[in-house]
C-alpha cells in the first residue's frame, strides 16, 4: 500500500491505559518505566496469543486490534489477570493497574495505525473502566454475551468527549465454571442481606505514605465488616477497582452489587491530617452517615490500629439501624428471617417489657423459617442472657443460652458472637477465667467487638484486677461510643475506677451511665459510694434519696449475688454505700 492510500475495514479495539503512570514517575521513575515494560511485555503475550496485535504505543497507553470481539475480551482477561498476579508481589502503593476499553466497528486502516470515532470510543470508555478491569460498548456486548463466561453491568448510555452519540457502556468481569452469568447484572436475592462495599480511599494529602494509610484503613474496614458475619462484603479485589468515582454511587453499587458504599479521603495540613468517612445509600444515592477524625501527623503510624475497629463498629450500627427502618415497610407476613432478626433487634434496643415480648416474637417466627441459621441462634442466646440478667443469673435462662450458641458454634465455627455469649455465661456463673477463654476466641476472631472487650474486662475485675479491666472498658467505649447497652459498660468502667481508688473516675463513668439509663440501680450504686469517699457527702446523700425512690424495693442481694471471687468486694462496695447515711 502506497503511502496516502488507506482502507475500511469491521475490527475490534482495545484500548489499554496504564493507571496512575505519572504518579509512579515522581516516586521513581527508572522503577515505573521497567514496571510498564514488563506489563506491557504481558499484554502483548496475551493479545498475541489470542489472534490480535498492538500497535500505536505511546507514552502510558497501549492500543490492541482483534479479529473478533471474544478474542479481545479473552485476552484481555487474560493479561489482567496475569498483571493482578504480579502486582500482588508489589508494594499496594507501587502497583501499577491497567484500565481496558473495548469497541467493535468500522475503522481506517493506514500502514499499521488504526482511525476513527470507533477508535475513539474505545479510548473513551477505557476511562469509565475500573481498575484491573474491563468496560466495553453495546456493538461488542452484542457480540460475546451468550459466548463467554463473563457477567456483564449495564452502565447505561453514556456521553462521551467528541463522540456526537451517546454510546451504551458496560463494565465486564470474568466468571467461571456453572455459575457463569451473561447479560446486565440481576438484582440482589431479596431474601439475603444487602451488601457493603468499601471503595478505596482518596489520597488528598499528596505524600506516597498517605497511600498506604488510606488503603490499610479501607482494607481494615473491609476484614472488620465482614467479621461481623451477618452483612455481606463485597472482596477487596472487586471494590478496590472503583477509584474512580465518575460512575457515582448507583451504577458503581449496581455494579458491585451493594446496596451501601463505604468511601472515604485523607487530606492534611501543616500539623495534622483529616479522615472523612462516608456511608451512602447506593439505591436511593443518600449520604445516611458521615464522620470526621483529625490526628496529629506525628501519630499517622498508629492511624489504623486506632481509628479502623471504631469506625468498623460505628458503620455495622448505621447499616442495622438503616435495615431496622426498612423493615418496617415490609408486611409483617413478607419478611424474610434476616429482616425478623432486624426486626427482633430493633424491639430489644428499646428495652421495654413490651418490645422484649414481640422481639421473642420476631425471632421464634425466624427460627421456623430457619432452624439452623446462626444469625437466628445468637439472636435467641442474646434474648434468654438478657433476660437472666435482668433476673440475676436465672439458670434456666443462661442454660438456653449455652444451648443455643453451642449450637451457633455448629453452624458457624467463625463467629464470635457464641464465643462471646459463652463468655459471659460463664462470667455470670462465677467462672471469671473460663470466660476469659471463651472472650479470647471472639476477640481472636473479631479483635472490634466492642461487647467482648467489655465482657474481658468485668471477666478480670471479678478476678480482682480493676487495672487491667479499665483499658478494656474503654476500649469498648471507643469501639462503640453510641451503643445502646453501653450504659452497662460505663458500670462496669465505675466499678473498676471504684476498686482502683479513682473516685472521681468513678462519678464520671457512673453518670455516663446513668445518662443512657437513669434507672439503672447499679450505676447510682456505685456513684453514690464514690462521692461519699470523696467527701462530697451531701452530693452522695441527694443521689440516695433519689436512689430509694427509683428503688423502693431495693435490697442488697441485688448486689451480693455479683459473683466476684473474693467476697470482701461485695463489702467494700457496700461499705461505700453505706457511708451515705
């Protein structure tokens, strides 16, 4: 062909960006060059080997041509599989990620380049491809979605840069074996969970260390979420593709097949940095919860290990609430058995003697649904505890609730929940170093579970160790500032800070409690002792009047029974009490 002279011709295009490629050459750019070599070695293997050539390589960007469409999605399956692979041996901030936009039409052959509005719609909708991942327009869809094990989500007609007509785009990713599925993503099985997803987060601070801070903590979330057990996460490798947020909240959920989105951003200035996280309703694309953290940059290095479980605990509660909500727009008779353990939740929160009969209600009706669910099991166990409790230790109601966590345990050997039951079970029998090991086999598998640490914590004051109890009664709090049992924790915290000689610990952790509860007797108890021995008699007396008419009935067995190893710390709290007369 003489040079001027060209031709048309029907082809696929691919269109292969490197992500993030500038960014990688102000790190180290003889290691971004020689990491895009390699994968551009990899990439030209698959597409080789499929039928197809590159060609048009300039800079960051790869252009591949194929025969047909299923050549073109199997190589690049292919090579960003091969290229995941690789980068799993590679730093998370130093990994270089590949988008891929594929077209099918009519193009203009010159030499060995390739032009044409088809060109450049594979160029275009390579940006709304996540990474690691692939989009590709309806003229290829049409040709490989009943030929390929992929599944497909229809992004919708999109408007692209210089492009007159709005092209249809979706988003492909490969799946195998009999449970492949072909065509525009379904909607989730009603009769199962919603799912979260936690995208990655948005480094604004500029420095590469922030990289790997924003990433630990999306990662953290997403291992605390899914030790939760009863809420679906969707893996790290999928959700970590979403960088991009053009898609906006409902396509990048309907394509990850999430109903509630985790995201978040670091940002910094001269002394400290800021991290924002945000919880969105996908469906309905409503921001239902947002929080902010500020630490001094100095402390960065200790960011996850401090911030990751509490914002875990506070996400898993924003979700329950929401589902608690949503349940009630559901008929009585339509609701699935996750929906009555939401339901059966929500009832037990309020804690009336009402609500705790219809919760029992919610909850037998989920059993019968589903006999053997663990979510069903724990749900019924936290029922019968929390009425022993409220019947100081009954045994016939703690027996229910060994019965049926070692049953949980059967069902599902990587919940802490029956661990944590079993704990506590055995705390309320005496047995303060039998329920340490129980609480150290739910700590072990959910090391964010607010309700274990502070059930490790009354395990060792019952021991006599108030020391090494105050840490974990404040742990819980941290984890669960707002939960709606804390008020038995802050308690706990103001009999340690009692037994410790904190007095004014002490009053301070009581009215925390009181706050969330003012008739819970054990709390004035115990504020009541505190202010006597810090000489404010007159406060002490006031709390005990108002104390006995909270209390007409009350007797000290509602005390003695704690079983506290050595009995003389049944008499010092008393004691303490008692100087208010």
């Amino acid at each position: 062909m003489s040079e001027g002279q060209y031709t048309r011709q029907i082809t696929t295009i691919a269109s292969i960006d490197a992500v993030g490629f500038s960014r990688l050459m102000g790190i180290d750019d003889e290691f971004a060059v020689a990491a895009f070599e390699e994968r551009r070695s990899i990439i030209a293997d698959s597409c080789d080997a499929a039928g197809g050539r590159t060609f048009g390589a300039a800079g960051d960007s790869i252009m591949a041509e194929f025969g047909t469409p299923i050549d073109a999605l199997r190589a690049a399956f292919d090579f960003q599989q091969r290229i995941v692979t690789l980068n799993d041996r590679v730093p998370g901030g130093m990994r270089m990620q590949f988008r891929v936009g594929i077209n099918t039409g009519n193009v203009i052959v010159r030499g060995v380049s390739l032009y044409g509005d088809d060109v450049n719609i594979a160029a275009r909708i390579q940006e709304l491809a996540p990474y690691d991942g692939l989009a590709i327009s309806e003229t290829t869809w049409n040709h490989v979605r009943d030929k390929v094990a992929a599944r497909f989500t229809d992004l919708g007609e999109r408007t692209l840069k210089n492009i007159a007509l709005p092209v249809r785009v979706f988003v492909a990713s490969r799946e195998s074996g009999d449970n492949a599925r072909v065509g525009p993503q379904g909607k989730a099985d009603p009769s199962a969970p919603p799912a979260i997803a936690v995208l990655p987060f948005q480094n604004e601070a500029g420095p590469q260390e922030f990289d790997y801070v924003a990433d630990g903590i999306a990662e953290d979330i997403i291992q605390g979420l899914c030790s939760t057990r009863w809420l679906p996460v969707i893996a790290k490798e999928s959700s970590f593709q979403f960088r991009d947020k053009a898609l906006g909240p409902r396509r990048a959920g309907s394509a990850l097949g999430a109903r509630y989105l985790v995201d978040g951003k670091i940002s910094r200035a001269s002394t400290h940095f800021d991290l924002t996280i945000l919880l969105t309703d996908a469906v309905k694309e409503r921001l239902i919860w947002s929080r902010g953290f500020r630490r001094p940059i100095s402390e960065l290095s200790l960011v996850n290990d401090e911030i990751g479980g509490m914002i875990v605990s506070m996400l898993e509660k924003e979700v329950e609430r929401a589902e608690q909500a949503r349940t009630f727009q559901v008929p009585w008779e339509s609701l699935e058995t996750w929906q009555l353990v939401r339901r059966g939740r929500w009832h037990m929160q309020r804690r009336t003697r009402e609500d705790t009969a219809l919760a029992f209600d919610c909850l037998e009706e989920a059993r019968k649904k589903e006999p053997n669910s663990s979510a069903v099991l724990n749900e019924l166990a936290w029922w019968y505890f929390w009425r022993g409790w409220l019947r100081s230790g009954a045994g016939e109601d703690l027996d229910k609730v060994t019965d049926l966590s070692r049953k949980a345990l059967l069902m599902d050997s990587q919940n802490a929940r029956p661990h944590a039951h079993l704990g506590i079970v055995a705390i309320m029998r005496g047995r303060p170093k039998l329920a340490i090991e129980h609480l150290s086999e739910a700590l072990q598998i959910n090391p964010s579970f607010a309700f274990a640490h502070s059930a490790m914590g009354s395990a060792h004051l019952l021991l006599g160790e108030a020391a090494t109890a105050i840490p974990m009664f404040r742990t819980a709090r941290r984890l669960s500032p707002f939960d709606i049992y804390g008020f038995h924790n802050l308690g706990e915290l103001a009999a340690a800070c009692c037994f410790n000689r904190q007095w004014g610990e002490a009053v301070e952790a009581a009215e925390g409690s009181l706050s969330l509860s003012p008739r819970y007797f054990y709390a004035r108890f115990l504020k009541i002792g505190a202010l006597a021995r810090s000489n404010r008699m007159e406060e002490a007396r006031r709390e005990k009047d108002l104390f006995h008419t909270y209390h007409p009935d009350f007797s000290l067995k509602r005390v003695e029974w704690i079983p506290f190893v050595e009995r003389s710390a049944i008499a010092f709290l008393i004691d303490n009490f008692n100087l208010a007369d």
